[in-house]
C-alpha cells in the first residue's frame, strides 16, 4: 500500500489521514444541527487539522505510521501516543530482532542493550498508533459546531436600541474554526511534548 508522509514528520499508509470524526458520528454526537454533508465534511477536516497540528501529530484513528529518524543513546521516541504494536525496528537499513528492543504506548522504544547510531535518519519504525475516535470525538463535535453556527465576519449588529452579539468561535472572532480554551484543556492530554 502506498506510503503518505504526514505534516508531522511520519509516514501513514493510504492516500490520507481521514478526519477524526466522520459525519455520520458528528450527526449522532449534535442531532440537532442541520447542515449538509459536504459542509460537514468540510468544517470536520478544518477541525481535524487544526486539532492535529495543535496536538503535534494525528491522534485518531489508530493508524500505521512509519517514522525515520534518529534515536538518542538506547531510547527512540516515536511521534504519536496510543502505540499499540510495533512491527519493525530497522537501524541502518538492517532489521532489529523484537527480543531486543521492548516499546511502550506513549511511543518509546528502547534498545535492550546497545545504543542507537549517532547519525541522522539512521533508524525506521513501522508502527501503529493513535486513539479511537470516541476519545476525542465529543471535543471535535463542538469546535466544528461553534464554526457552523458562528456567522463569519458579523459579531454584533444594532438598530436603534435593539442589539444583538452573534456566537464567536474565539475572543472577537466570527466565524471560521478555532480551538478554545476549554478545547484545549481538553486536548492537553494529547498533545506531544517534543518535535522532530
């Protein structure tokens, strides 16, 4: 299957990371929201990459990755949580027997006893990770509700007297997505704290 390299600095399998939520899954977490697909479809991908590039990585759906890079002395950190099997460790092109490197499923990798090469781009994991879309799906639901009822460009309109203030997606912005405090209390749990 062909190989997609993601913003992240890893590769995926397929031609795509599929968004976080699915439409189908947005209509049974918000039933009372009217909008067609195609603008779902829209705002889901909109809200799925901007809760990706805030967390470092894809975080759900569980997915095969493939990561080239280097380790430092006997640890190699993979960039993704939720690892749940690695299936190859090469180093230097040559394939590491399982026995001698143990993983866990906040992406390490550790050598069992020697110490990764001192080269850049020297080491590839094959590997799955991320979270199911259940774990996160309720925080993409309501950023990609606020955007769909946030009328763009207009906050707030008078006439006479009467005035109304329009939902806002974030502190003076109308329209569009963005990721609120209470987005991102949320989302801390899966944001990497280290880059590639």
């Amino acid at each position: 299957m062909a190989q997609t390299m993601t913003d992240w600095g890893y590769s995926i399998e397929g031609a795509e990371v599929p968004p976080i939520i699915s439409v189908d899954d947005f209509r049974l977490l918000v039933p009372n929201l009217s909008a067609d697909d195609d603008q779902l479809e829209a705002v889901l991908g909109g809200v799925s990459a901007a809760i990706r590039n805030w967390c470092g990585w894809h975080v759900a759906p569980a997915l095969s990755c493939t990561f080239v890079g280097h380790g430092e002395g006997r640890l190699l950190m993979l960039p993704g949580m939720g690892v749940t099997e690695v299936d190859s460790l090469k180093i230097g092109g040559s394939a590491v027997d399982a026995s001698a490197y143990e993983w866990t499923a906040a992406g390490m990798v550790r050598l069992c006893g020697d110490a990764f090469p001192d080269a850049w781009r020297s080491v590839e994991c094959a590997y799955t990770a991320g979270f199911t879309a259940a774990a996160i799906g309720q925080v993409v639901a309501q950023v990609a509700s606020n955007a769909l009822v946030a009328a763009p460009g207009v906050r707030e309109e008078h006439a006479g007297q009467v005035g109304i203030t329009y939902n806002q997606t974030g502190s003076g912005i109308s329209g569009g997505v963005s990721l609120l405090g209470r987005d991102v209390e949320l989302l801390a749990p899966y944001k990497l704290a280290r880059a590639w």
